[in-house]
C-alpha cells in the first residue's frame, strides 16, 4: 500500500475482516459513499472495530481526504 498506513484493526474486527475473500474486500473499499465528492471513493488509512456485532472501518476519503465511515454488516 503504498502512501496508507497499515490498517489498524480489533482482534474480533481482524477475525470478521479475514473471513471477508480478497474480492470482495476490494470491492467494499471502493464503495464508499462520500458526502463532499458526491460520488463515491475509496476508503484508505482505515482500521476496523466490531460494533454492535458488525465490522465497522473508519478511514479517510480516498480524493478529498476527509473522513468516512462504513459498516458491513454481519450475514
């Protein structure tokens, strides 16, 4: 990854995250909505927490750099 941090993740987010195939992965961070933009971007210099028992990453706009939220919810 070159210019992003590392993600920084919980034990349970990392277990969640891990479980998720490489695809789909990359497809959940490039689907972000942003609100400045108006179109959506990709999520980078991200970390993951689980909340209410659903993968939560928080990271920043991939274009405007401000920040953004997104939760996959858990099947």
């Amino acid at each position: 990854m070159t210019g992003e941090s590392i993600p920084k993740f919980t034990l349970p987010a990392l277990k969640l995250w891990d479980a998720i195939p490489i695809d789909s992965k990359q497809s959940l961070l490039s689907i972000v909505g942003c609100g400045k933009c108006r179109h959506e971007v990709t999520i980078t210099n991200f970390s993951g927490t689980v909340t209410k028992g659903d993968l939560l990453l928080v990271g920043k706009r991939s274009e405007c750099h401000g920040d953004v939220a997104k939760v996959i919810e858990r099947r």
